[in-house]
C-alpha cells in the first residue's frame, strides 16, 4: 500500500463511526449569551490589534513608489532631460534650439 492509497482509506468514515455519528441526536448546541458575547469581544480585540500593521503595510510600498519618482525627477530636473545637448546645438544651423531635418538641408 503506497502512501496516497493510505491516506484515502484514512480519510473515508469506517462504517461503525458513520453509523455512530449518524445515530446521534441532532440537537442545535446552547451557547450561552455572556460566552457568545466575551468570545465577541475577544475576537473583536485581536482584530483591532492586527488592524494598524495592515495599514502599515499598504502605506510602505507606495512611500517607496513616491521616493522613486521624487529621485526620477530630482535627476531630470538636474541632467535636464530633453535640452539640446552642445553638439546638437552646433549643428543647429537655423538657431531654433534643435537639430531637426530643416538643419539638416
């Protein structure tokens, strides 16, 4: 017997558990008020707890997005990105500020 052929016959209900089980009165389980209420409570708790480190989570990776593009546009703003470069502005021969085709005849 392999492992998988074991772990199915492992979780069928052998027909003596079945039939125990299905024997049993169904009878809906009395919870009282104030246990209800306190495991309420308690669950509420742990959820206000894990609560603010979800948001955390959120907040970094776009705090880290916006420190990429303020690093993006710090480098354009001082490389200027889009200005002629000295050479182009040599070749420049009709002195709009580009090298285009019109320089070129």
């Amino acid at each position: 017997m392999n492992d998988s052929d074991q772990h199915e016959s492992s979780s069928r209900p052998q027909p003596k558990l079945a039939a125990a089980l299905g024997a049993m009165p169904r009878s809906e389980v009395f919870v009282p008020r104030a246990v209800d209420d306190a495991i309420l409570a308690a669950a509420r708790r742990q959820l206000e707890r894990q609560a603010p480190r979800r948001r955390r989570m959120r907040v970094v990776p776009l705090l880290a997005l916006a420190a990429v593009l303020v690093a993006i546009g710090s480098l354009v703003a001082l490389f200027g990105w889009g200005r002629p470069s000295k050479d182009a502005l040599v070749l420049d021969i009709n002195g709009d500020g580009r090298f285009d085709i019109l320089d070129a005849f």
